[in-house]
C-alpha cells in the first residue's frame, strides 16, 4: 500500500477537524438575474454616478482608471519571481461583476462546453480561442463592434473597437485590487466561506500544515465544483468571485514585466500562451492572490478557467497585433518522432505510470533523481518539498539525459506535491533547452489534480510546445491502461506508430 494514502486521511482529519460548526458558503449577495439593468447603471466602481455612467451595460460597473503598482513586494509570501512590482496606469473600463455563466455562454454559441452543469455556474473549459470568438459573437448579436480580427491562431485587438472583450491582466489586477495593496483584496486571506477554492489550503498553511495555530484562516470547505456566479461577498469595486470559483482568461500573453511604467499594458507580443487570473476551485489560496499569474495554452481549457468580460469606458488607440505562433514538435503526427518519457516519483504512483507508459509506446525511460533524496518520511517530506518550493530550490541531479536533442517529444510524469512540480522537476526542465521540443505532462495525485503545475511547467520551458496533459489519481485505478492509450491517441501516439530508434 502506498505511503500516499497517509495524504488522504491527513486530507479527511484535518476535514473532519475543521468541519464542526461551520456553515457552507456565506451570505448571497446577488446573482446575476436578480439584477436590472436601471438598479446598475447608476454605479460606479467608486460609487461615485458619473458622466459614463447612463452607458454602463447591465451587470458591468465602471471602473474608473488610475495608476497602481502591479505585481507583488518581495516581502509578500508565496510569491513567484515574474512578480516583479511596477507602475501601471490604466484608462477607465467597464467590468462585468460576474464571471460569464454558462447560461450566457449557451444564449450566444449554442453549446456549452463545461465541465460542471448549471446555467447560473460559470462557464469553464473554454479555450482562449473560445473565449474571444464568444466576444465577438455577443458583440454581433448586440450591434457593437466586434473587437477582434481572428485569422487561425492569431488574434488581434482593435482597441478603437466598443464590443465585448477580454480584460488586460493589467486590467484585471487593478479591478481586483480596487485600491488595496495586500496579497488579496480582503484584509485578510480568504476564507472558504468568503471564496470558492481548495479550502484544505488557505494562504500560508503550508507552513502550518501540523500546527494550524498561527494561521489567520483556518481551513474550510473544498467544494470541487464551480458554485453559482455571486454566491459570496464583492470587492470594494462590487466585483464578485475575484478570488476563486473560476480562473479568469485575460487578452496577455505570457511575458515579463518592463522594469518602467506602463500605460495601458497588453502583454508580451509573441506567443501562444495565455495569462489567466483569480485562481479556481480547485486553487490553493497561494496561487488567488491579486498578483499571481497562471497560463495556458490558448487552445487549451481547464475546468478551473473560464472568462470575465470587459468593454471600453474610453475608445483605445490602434490595433494590438496577434500572436506569433511558435514552432514545436507537433505531437499531432508524432510518427518519425523519438520520445523520452522522464518521470520523478517518491512513493512509486508516477513510476507505475511512466512504467505503464513505456510498455505501450516502447519510448525510453529517464527517471528524474535528486543527489539528496527526500525523507522516506512522509511528514518529513512533506516539509522539505514545502522548504524546497518556497525557497524555488533547484536540487542538484543525479543522473543527466545524455542526448536530449535526439528527443522530439518529452512525456514528462511527476506527483503533484503542494500544487505544484516538486523541485527536482523544475532542475530537470531547466537543465535542458526544449526548443522544438513538445512536452506532454502527466501528473499523479491526492486530490488536486495538476493545481497549477501545468503553469509551472510552462513557465520554465517557455520554448516547448504542451500537449495535451494526465492526470492520475494517485496510481490510477483498473482503467490506467486505458485511460493511458486514449490520451497518448489523443496526443497522436500510438503504439504501432511510435518510434524508437
Ligand atoms: C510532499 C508531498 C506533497 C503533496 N502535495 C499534494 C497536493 O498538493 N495535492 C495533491 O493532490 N496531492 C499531493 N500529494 C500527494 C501526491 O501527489 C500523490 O500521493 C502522488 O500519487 C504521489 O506520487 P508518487 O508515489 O509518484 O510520489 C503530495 C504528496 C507529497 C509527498
């Protein structure tokens, strides 16, 4: 029996602990039916009834601009390095208060294409892609200009344009924010009772896991579902669910921030990956914070994203050029490839699958080792990968692909460890250069699916292509032979058509 199943029953202990006495979700202030369009369009974001407002949509506040310093201070724990703090000014905008239902979603595209079910819910697992043809669409049916020119994968913005579209990550940071400067706009970290997300985990509890005495939130419910758009309370802007419920597609992609500041920022010109903000359901409180920033593939979805609209207060200035798309292995036809299956594991659960992997394509087998080995010791691991994640160790390896450029595809397996990749991963990712390379993650698990390790991954080998990713329920139940072949079809390896030379 593997060690892993002491995760669990710490996972039901500290449940059954936390559970007494607490109620399920707080009060609801509103959804989006319950709202008419003259009760909204008097508000401002300030409260203020300004001039723009007789025009703000219905459900949408205006969102008077301002300058703010976006990203995070170094102090702020659990913050990742592409932080980096910076002034940014933006222009006033309309924000809608909620997450786009997936009631809304359906009026418009006739198809829903979420992971959860529920009109009031908010729509998930659409693409990027997805997100702004729904734009333009809403924007047709409505008579305004539609914002973006799509030409196959590339997009681009037409800033002049008044229909619906996606918020800036600048945008979106400052709407969540509304004036504060704390990890999340609550004074305090959120609780489960205040957001939807993996409330085992508030903020800082992974340096409290044993002793929760020093923890300002305790832990709380971990729902595992969208719930209705609304259900909690709103920002000081009166925008709801700006942590949690769903990850939030903003138009960026993925870049550094400029050291100096910035007007109206829209992200790096090149790429394929998309940021998205908030943090889900399914998101510790870590990676909620108003700075933290998560990706994805634009063609990809999660049940943990879904989209928040905005529209121009203000007409922009020009076009925002599409994105440049960036040549990797194409795992579609991975006939003629060669493929390296490279896994770390502790408890054995990953090497069971990349064992199981290997035997159906035949692909060479890498096994990811730290020189120091973690604990045998699953409390005491449980600290060091913790220790190790926080500080964004780089373990040494103890053993080196010898020729990485002879792979095209890299099948890439690891245990999901704080919700994220545990460290020797991110060495290994950062050792090699994975240009024209596509990674295909799999990731086994107590629970959390990949939390935000497919962003972790992505951030580190920013030149791969992702295809599409796994993840297994700690070793993966009587189905993980099948379930296997399906996804290696799915990301167009088979058996018979693989080859190793
Ligand atoms: C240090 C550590 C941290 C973990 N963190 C998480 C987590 O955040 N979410 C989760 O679902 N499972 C978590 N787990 C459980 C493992 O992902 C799961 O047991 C996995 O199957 C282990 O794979 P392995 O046997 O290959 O090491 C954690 C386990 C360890 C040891």
């Amino acid at each position: 029996m593997k060690r892993t199943v002491f995760f669990l029953l710490t996972f039901l202990l500290s449940l059954t602990f936390i559970g007494c006495g607490r109620e399920q979700a707080a009060e609801n202030t509103g959804s989006p039916g319950e709202h008419t369009a003259g009760s909204e369009s008097e508000e401002t974001a300030s409260g203020k009834t300004g001039t723009a407002s007789a025009e703000v949509p219905e459900n949408f506040v205006l969102i008077e601009g301002g300058t703010f310093q976006m990203g995070s201070p170094e102090t702020e724990a659990w913050r990742s390095e592409d932080e980096s703090q910076h002034s940014v000014t933006v222009s006033d905008f309309y924000m809608s208060r909620y997450e786009l239902t997936q009631a809304e979603y359906e009026a418009v595209m006739g198809e829903n294409p979420s992971s959860f079910s529920g009109g009031d819910l908010p729509v998930e697992n659409v693409t990027w892609l997805e997100a702004v043809a729904y734009c333009n669409a809403r924007s047709e049916q409505e008579g305004l200009t539609p914002v973006y020119e799509v030409s196959g994968q590339s997009v681009s913005w037409d800033r002049s344009a008044d229909g619906y579209r996606l918020p800036t990550e600048a945008e979106w940071e400052y709407a969540c924010r509304a004036g504060t400067e704390m990890p999340f706009y609550m004074e305090n970290s959120p609780s489960a009772e205040e957001a939807n997300y993996y409330g085992h985990y508030p903020y800082m509890i992974e340096e409290n896991y044993f002793s929760q005495g020093n923890l300002t939130v305790q832990p709380g419910e971990y729902r595992q579902t969208t719930v209705s758009v609304g259900s909690f309370g709103a920002n000081p802007f009166g925008l709801y669910d700006m942590h949690g419920n769903v990850g939030e597609w903003t138009w960026d992609i993925y870049g550094e921030y400029p050291a100096d500041g910035q007007t109206d920022p829209t992200g790096a010109e090149n790429g394929t990956r998309r940021v998205y903000r908030g943090g889900g359901w399914n998101d510790f409180a870590k990676n909620m914070r108003c700075a933290y920033r998560a990706m994805l593939d634009q063609e990809k979805g999660s049940f943990n994203v879904g989209i928040r609209l905005v529209r121009n207060a203000v007409a922009g200035n020009g076009n925002v050029e599409g994105a440049v798309l960036e040549a990797g292995a194409d795992a579609g036809s991975a006939e003629g490839n060669r493929v390296l299956i490279a896994y770390f594991s502790w408890g054995g659960n990953t090497r069971g699958i990349a064992e199981e992997i290997a035997g159906q394509t035949g692909a060479d087998l890498f096994e990811i080792t730290p020189v120091n080995p973690y604990s045998e010791d699953y409390n005491t691991v449980l600290d060091e990968a913790q220790r190790d994640q926080n500080e964004q160790a780089r373990p040494e390896l103890a053993a080196h692909v010898e020729h990485m450029e002879d792979y095209d595809i890299v099948i890439l397996g690891y245990p999901n460890w704080w919700a994220s990749i545990p460290m020797p991963v991110a060495s290994f990712l950062e050792e090699y250069d994975f240009t024209g390379k596509t990674i295909l993650p799999f990731c086994s698990h107590g629970g959390g699916r990949f939390g935000q390790s497919l962003t972790a991954i992505a951030k580190l080998a920013p030149d791969a292509e992702m295809g599409e990713a796994l993840s297994v329920h700690y070793a993966g139940g009587s189905s993980l032979g099948d379930d296997i072949s399906a996804w290696l079809e799915e990301n167009g390896i088979t058996a018979d058509k693989n080859e190793k030379q």
